[in-house]
C-alpha cells in the first residue's frame, strides 16, 4: 500500500496544455520532452512531500497532506519549466 496523506488532504492535477498538437509537431521527439517535463514536475512535488497517486497521458495526480505544500509544488515546478 502506497503511504498517501490521510484527513483533509490537497490534489494537485498536471497537463500539458496543447499535448496532442505538440505530439503532432514533435513526433517521435514527444516522448522525451513528456519524460523531461515529468522529471521536473515530480522533483517539485517531492520536495514538497507530494504523493504521486496516478499518471495517465501528459497528466500526473498528486496527494499532499497541506495545501500550503501543494501551493509551493505548483509554484516551484512552474518555475523549473520556465527555466528548462
């Protein structure tokens, strides 16, 4: 069993605006711009104490027990990707 925060937890959901135009562009290239944004998107959230519950396509659905954490997450990994 996965150890997911428990009592009034916060969700944070990921996607990537405009994935299937990008998959058009990018071809085969997609798959690696996905996994580097998924690297980025996942090391903010585990500095911040987030639980990955579940990907599906470009998204990635995460648990964290505060809010305040899942605010600075959101906030950190923007500003990776800007950055990238």
């Amino acid at each position: 069993m996965r150890d997911l925060p428990t009592g009034t937890i916060t969700l944070l959901f990921t996607d990537i605006e405009g994935s299937t135009h990008l998959l058009q562009q990018l071809g085969a290239h997609y798959a690696e711009l996905l996994t580097e944004c998924r690297d980025l998107l996942r090391a903010a959230f585990h500095t911040y104490h987030g639980h990955e519950v579940d990907t599906q396509g470009d998204a990635i659905f995460t648990a964290f027990a505060r809010a305040s954490d899942a605010l600075s997450a959101a906030v950190a990994a923007q500003r990776k990707l800007a950055l990238h």
